[in-house]
C-alpha cells in the first residue's frame, strides 16, 4: 500500500483559535485528521464552491472581515444554525438581515503553519480537485473547506479522531467509492435553498443566488 502523502498546509491566523476549538469538537487533539475528514466529505459530494471560492478570490481585507465574523458567531456544540444556515432563512430579505453587536476578538493575523498527511489515493484526487475548483492555493482550499464547516455549524457524519485507525481506512474506501460511482451530490446549502425557494431550482440559478449569499456574507462582514 502506498504511503500516505505529506503536506505543508498554512490556514488564516484569525481562523486558528475556532479551528482547535472546532477540531476538540470531533475527538482531534490535533488539526490533521479534521482537514483530511473535510476533504473526504468534499470528494465525497463533488459539490460547487461559489461562496468559498469567492471569498478566497476576494481582497485579504474582505477574507479577514468573514474570518473574524467566523469566529464571533462560532460556539463549540452549536446545532446546524450557522451564519450560512440563517442567510438561507431570510433569502428573500438579505438586505434586512440584523446586524448584530460586535466584541473584541483576539487578532492573530499571522497565518499558522500545519503538517497533514493523507491517504495516497485520497492525495491523488484532491490535487486535481482544489486546482480545477479554482482556489489560488491548496491551502486557500482547505481554508474554503473549514470556512464552509464554520458556516454551517453542527455535526459531521464522519468522523475519525486517529489518523491510523480503521475508522479512517474506511472513510478513505468509502470516499473512494464514491468518487468511482461518480455524479454530483446535493450539499446542504443546496436544500436550504430549494426548501426557502420552494421548489426545486436550476443550476443556474442556484449560482445566482449563491452570489448573493457571498455578497450578503460579505456586506454583513464589513459592517462596524
């Protein structure tokens, strides 16, 4: 069997103190087995990035504007209500979406370093992956990834807190075999949106109105 595949990685500094929490929340005392659980699930659903996509595409104000709103609103055990999840409850009214009062965060704006090893076969689909979806980086991937965990809050339904264990040589063959059956999966976010559309809703327009979602994300960011 191949060995697994070594990576430098670097995420947000503003994002480090969520991430560890986030990370605990799952049985990881390390970042590692969380990042290569997220890219399993990614693989798994073949899903679009708009809204990631667009924020890493963004200017590094706007991206340390949506990582400190991240972080704020982040609670450990929260329920699946995420920022995302209540953007999606008032789709019609984003312009009227309440602003909230701001408290003073911790700002470490260094980015931090990271070593994940992951599965070879797992490697080998994800460095085709994060370049074909657009990201400036690998790592800017991995930063979608978590950015979009952090926005929907909740439970994973995989998870694995040992590296080495069965439990990740199951995900792997599993994220594997669902890659060979091929055919893109709906995600969350698409069923928030169809069930507040009330119908079901074009690929087109599921773009559309995942524009508007990154733009409301980012207007409420900014907002002092």
């Amino acid at each position: 069997m191949p060995k697994g595949v070594r990576k430098s990685i670097t995420i947000p500094g503003l994002l480090a103190p969520a991430v560890k929490r986030r990370s605990g929340e799952f049985g990881h005392s390390i970042f590692a087995p969380y990042a290569v659980e997220l890219v399993c699930y990614d693989l798994r659903s073949d899903a679009k990035h708009e809204i990631t996509v667009a924020i890493a595409r963004d200017t590094q104000a706007a991206q340390d504007a949506v990582d400190r709103e991240l972080v704020s609103r982040y609670r450990p055990g929260q329920k699946r209500d995420g920022l995302l999840v209540q953007l999606v409850e008032r789709i019609h009214h984003l312009q009227n979406v309440a602003k909230r009062s701001r408290h003073d965060l911790p700002v470490q704006l260094s980015a931090v370093p990271e070593r994940v090893t992951f599965p070879f076969d797992i490697w080998r689909l994800v460095d085709v992956r994060w370049q074909e979806l657009g990201y400036p980086s690998f790592s800017a991937y991995v930063t979608g990834l978590i950015r979009y965990d952090l926005l929907v809050g909740g439970p994973h339904s995989s998870t694995t807190a040992d590296p080495r264990s069965k439990l990740q040589r199951k995900l792997t063959r599993k994220t594997l075999a669902a890659h060979r059956r091929g055919g893109r999966r709906k995600i969350l976010l698409d069923h928030l949106i169809e069930e507040a559309e009330g119908h079901p809703v074009p690929q087109d327009e599921m773009q559309r109105v995942k524009a508007r979602i990154a733009k409301a994300l980012r207007d409420i960011s900014f907002t002092r």
